[in-house]
C-alpha cells in the first residue's frame, strides 16, 4: 500500500506553477520545486509525476486560473468594441500589477526550449488560438453592429491587436516601466475607439 498524501495538492501546484512562471521550465529543478513545495521527492514524483508532467499541470492551471479571466471581457454580452475595450482595460490592470515582471507563463513558455515539446507545442498553441479566436469573434461582432466598416480584414486587425499586446507584455517583462506600458495600452484603446 502506498503512504499517504498528507499536503494541500492544490496549493503544492499553485507555488509549482508560481516557481515556472518566474522561473521557466529550464531553470527550475526538480530540487527548487522540492524546496518550494516543500515536500520530498517521492511525495512530488508519486503525485504529480515528473517535471514535465507538473510543468503540464502548471499550465493548465494557469489557463483555468489565469489566463480564462484575461478572457472574460472578451467572451461577454454587449458590443464588439466595448469587448476589446475592457479586455485591454483589464491587461492595463495586469500590467499595473506588482507580479507583471514575470510576464505571462504561456508566452515566457513559447519563447523558451520546452516550446520544443511536442505536447508542449499544442498546449501553447491552443491557448494561444483561445484568445485570438476571443478576439476575432469581438471585432466579428462589432462589424456586426456596424462599430467597424465591414470592409475590415478581420484576420489582419486580430493579428495587430494581438502583436500589439504580446510586445507589451514582453517589453513589460523585460524592462518594467509599467507607465510606459500603460500608455501604449491606453494608445491602443484610443485607436480603436477610432475604427
């Protein structure tokens, strides 16, 4: 019979998922997940398998905890505009946040080694295609109500508004100037405003 859990599996995978968000896959250790989560190695192997397992396990957390609340604005009743108006007034918020120096877990991922994994690839890729759907479907909408002409090319603007904020959330990790940041957030909600 096997010994027993006797720790919070929950928040064990909420400071795993923390460490590779601060840390990335490659530089986190099975040691430094250890010391973190403060449980011994038989405990972290028997519950959450190896580090590529408890990375998987970290993402799919971060997408359920995370990432689907970035998305909610987005996903709402009401006009296309004021979707992607409050989705970027939410990211303006998360840039502002103390913890928007780690940058996001899904893009520091798809920019590092582990992206490599083919298991890994699709985690990232369907998540990434989460959100740009998300904001495909809003700018569909808006055209819809006649807030956009329809004579734009709703594939080239989901394409501008995502590589608008993805440098963002990259220029935010690797500079911190969250005023900086602010502003072209900011921008980018005017410019809209002017479609």
């Amino acid at each position: 019979m096997g010994r027993k859990v006797e720790f919070d599996q929950e928040l064990a995978l909420k400071k795993a998922m923390k460490l590779f968000w601060l840390k990335g896959f490659e530089a986190t250790s099975i040691q430094d997940l250890v010391d973190r989560l403060k449980i011994n190695r038989f405990s972290l192997y028997n519950t959450f398998g190896d580090k590529k397992s408890i990375f998987i396990k970290s993402l799919i957390l971060y997408q359920e905890s995370v990432f689907s609340k970035l998305l909610v604005p987005l996903k709402e009743k009401g006009s296309g505009k004021n979707r992607l108006n409050n989705y970027l007034s939410l990211l303006q918020e998360q840039i502002e946040h103390d913890s928007s120096f780690m940058g996001c877990l899904i893009q520091n991922s798809s920019l590092s080694f582990v992206a490599r994994d083919k298991d890994i690839a699709g985690m990232l890729l369907k998540i990434h295609d989460e959100l740009r759907k998300s904001i495909h479907n809003a700018i569909e909408h808006a055209i819809a109500e006649n807030e956009i002409s329809d004579n734009t090319d709703v594939s080239i603007l989901t394409e501008f508004i995502l590589c608008h904020i993805q440098g963002l959330i990259l220029l935010q990790r690797s500079h911190r100037e969250t005023e900086m940041m602010t502003g072209q957030v900011e921008y980018l909600r005017r410019h809209i405003d002017t479609w």
